[in-house]
C-alpha cells in the first residue's frame, strides 16, 4: 500500500502531473521544445499528463498528439498580448524581450496559474512543473496553486564574453539597461513568488545557480536543461567519407546578431582549398540579408548555401548529411543543437563560452577561445582548416562526442532523473505544510547530470 502523509500526499508513487508553460512546440525549437518533451516523456512512461500552455501552438501540439488533446487545455491569445506582440516587431530583440515580451508573458502566466489552480484541485494533481522560461531572473506567478512546484532546469547568468559584442554593439547605455533589468528582476521575485516558494528549482549549472533567489521554501537541484531524442537523431555514416568528397560544415540556429555568423563565414573564407569545402546555414532571421551580401561580397555563393527554416527532421538529415557542425555563438546558455551535432557524430567547432563550454571537451570537439572578435574568425578559421584536411580526426571527434552526449544527455535518463525529483517536491510540501523541522540538510537535494563530464 503506498505511504500517505497527513496531507492526503501520496509519498511512494507520481501518479499525476501537470506541465505549465508560455509555449510548447517542436516547430519552435530551443526552450519551446521542453515542455513538451516533458509532457509526452511522462505520458510514456505511464504517468497521467497534462499540459496548459498558449494557444498559438495549438494546431502543431494537437496533430502531433491527437489522442492526448483531452489533456491539453490552452491559454486564449488576448488583445494585450497581440498589443504586445505588434510593438515588439519595432523594437530590437533582446530589448523587446524584457519590454513588451515580459508584459505579454505576465499576462499569459496569470491565465495559466487560474487554470493551474482549477486542474490540481479537480484532478488531484500532486505536482506541478514549469520547465520554462529557462532564464533564472524571470520571476514566476505559478504558486500557491494547491500543489508542490517545479521550476526548470533554468540556465541563464550569461554576458557578452569581455571585449566581444556583435558587431554594432558596443558596452554602454545597452549593458547598462540590461544591467538595470536584472536588477529589477531581483525585486520582481519578492512580488511574484512562485520561484521562492518553489519546493524544488532545477538549475543547469552552478552559474545559474548562483543567481536563484536567496531564502526559498523548497530546495535546489541540479539538471541540465537540454536532451537528446535518440530514435531523431541518429549517427551518420561514417563510409560516405570520400577522398576527393567536399568537406561539409553546418549551422544551425537562428541568424541574429549574437549567433555570430557573420564571424563564421569570414572564418570560412580563409579556408585553403575552397573548391573542397562547402557551407550550409539553416535558420533564418533578422540577420539573413546582411549574411548573404557578406557571401556575394566574398564570392562565395557557390560554396555556401541559406537553406533557411526546416523542420526538426529535415534539420537531423542535414546533420546526417554533413561533416562538421560550428556553432560561433557569443552568448549560448544552452546549445541544444550541439547536443544534437554530437548524438549524429559531427565534430563540434564552437565558441569556448557558456553552454558549449559545458558539453565540448577535447575529444569530441575544438573551442575557440572568444578573445576578440578577430580571434573568434582566426580560431575557427584553423579549426575549419584542421577538420577539412583531416578525416580520422573528424571521425574520431564525432565518435567520442556521440558516446559522450548519449551517455550523458539521453532524454529518457531525464525522464527518471525528473520522476525523482518529482517526488523530492512532494516530500517538501508536505514537510513545509505539516510544519516539520527539517533543516536545510535533509531538504537539499542535488541530482546531478554531468554536464560536460570535465
């Protein structure tokens, strides 16, 4: 029989979940991908799942998942966040991020934690995890809904590497407002309280950690944020490595200034022999136009090619297709898709700065010490040449990475990782509501995922 507390908890099993979040969707990417990992992850395993989450991804989660809409219920788009939405197009990214983004996302958690409270007190739920935003500074509405909570893994904390901006940018007023926005974020969390009456907050790293609100009810873990689907993305064929076959290196991501691609293709460009190398750049964004003028400039439209947004299965072939993933970012807390270059077992060449730092080492991958933003284009320039004159040492890199990042990143280890930490939360709430003096010792906890394995 399983153990019940005086609460009516029950302390042996999870048996109901509820996932929050602004989004969820594959077609998204990045953080938006999460949550829903979450909520089909668990449904697999057994454990009854629902998911509230914004309507603006309603038509993609309902085809994916028609047999679990029942378990789906969706926040209604309002005309404050279709405000919100209109004047952040005029407005640069980050800025309209934590403007008009930060408003409508209040909005949006006001909605979601009605509904949070309505589904635990109908349904029973014993916890309720919000797995996103991934940003440790964004306070959180989702509290006192009747059932222990769960937020993250959070990754965050980030800055410009010293002396490094996109190019554009330079450290003043912009820093300054950015600087003043954490700080208001630090006071926000005394207003909204959902991350410090949280019974569990999931940091990534100790560099989030270290930015988690101080005096909170529940206690701390460590969990990386990021997993690998391995049924998606498989490992390439390693007998496609011809002699005389084109070298193929590959981005993926969004193309905004901080992605630093435009820093990529003049690494790209001095790489000898470029009738032997080739370049694919799939994403789109702000940034498209001027990268492909910087292509026609440097007369390499034969070499490089914008194959823009593709679906996450067309993104697994590409990788598939390819033989080294660079990734030049200059502010990556995460990185899912280096997780996913090394699970298909491309070499990874990628700034040595925040999530990549975390997962690349030196048998699996080459970072580039991001110095200045001439060293970033020298580095990689070098590492490019290197893996393009060089097919063991690709091979070899891409096979270590791939043990790597399924030894340490599986999503079904999550999954169980997750389960534990689960019933981590419940034991807190009910520690915190029967008013049992435990002390801080017995309610920590730290379920680590090696992060990098340094």
């Amino acid at each position: 029989m399983a153990a019940m507390s005086s609460q009516g908890w029950n302390m042996s099993s999870i048996d109901k979940v509820l996932i929050v979040a602004e989004h969820a969707s594959l077609k998204f990417g990045g953080e938006a991908s999460l949550p829903w990992h979450y909520f089909t992850r668990l449904r697999a395993r057994g454990i009854e799942t629902w998911l509230v989450v914004h309507e603006r991804t309603r038509e993609e989660l309902t085809s994916h998942a028609p047999d679990a809409v029942d378990h789906m219920h969706f926040i209604k788009d309002t005309w404050l966040n279709i405000l919100m939405w209109r004047l952040g197009q005029h407005l640069p990214d980050q800025l309209a991020n934590i403007t008009v983004g930060y408003i409508s996302r209040v909005a949006t958690q006001m909605a979601a934690r009605r509904i949070t409270r309505e589904l635990v007190h109908k349904l029973g739920i014993q916890v309720v995890h919000q797995p996103i935003p991934v940003s440790p500074r964004e306070p959180s509405l989702i509290a006192n809904v009747g059932a222990p909570v769960v937020i993250g893994p959070m990754n965050g904390n980030m800055s410009y590497p010293p002396g490094v901006h996109p190019k554009g940018r330079t450290s003043g007023w912009g820093d300054i407002l950015f600087k003043l926005g954490r700080r208001l974020s630090d006071c926000l969390h005394l207003l909204m309280r959902g991350k410090r009456e949280a019974a569990v907050l999931l940091a990534a790293n100790e560099r989030t950690r270290a930015v988690l609100p101080t005096n909170i009810g529940g206690s701390t873990a460590m969990l990386v944020e990021n997993g690998i689907d391995v049924e998606l993305w498989t490992q390439r064929s390693y007998a496609e490595d011809l002699p005389g076959k084109p070298v193929r290196f590959v981005y993926l991501g969004r193309l905004v200034d901080w992605k630093a691609a435009d820093l990529l293709l003049l690494a790209f460009e001095r790489v000898k022999s470029r009738e032997l190398v080739e370049l694919d750049i799939v994403g789109d964004g702000p940034m498209r136009g001027r990268l492909e003028a910087l292509v026609e400039a440097m007369n390499l439209a034969g070499r490089v090619r914008f194959l823009g947004f593709l679906p996450q299965r067309e993104c697994a072939r590409i990788l598939q297709q390819s033989d080294v993933f660079v990734m030049p970012s200059i502010h990556e807390c995460g990185g899912a898709v280096v997780l996913e270059a090394m699970a298909v077992g491309l070499p990874v060449i990628a700034t040595k700065w925040g999530g990549p730092d975390d997962y690349l080492d030196d048998d699996c991958g080459v970072l580039v010490p991001p110095t200045s933003r001439d060293d970033i284009v020298a580095g990689f320039a070098e590492a490019m040449q290197r893996l393009s004159d060089d097919v063991n040492l690709r091979r070899s890199l891409g096979e270590a990475g791939r043990a790597k990042a399924l030894r340490h990143f599986d999503w079904d280890d999550k999954i169980t990782q997750i389960i534990q930490l689960y019933a981590v939360a419940i034991k807190n709430h009910v520690a915190a509501a029967e008013d049992d003096d435990v002390n801080s010792d017995e309610r920590e906890t730290q379920v680590i995922l090696n992060v990098g394995g340094k």
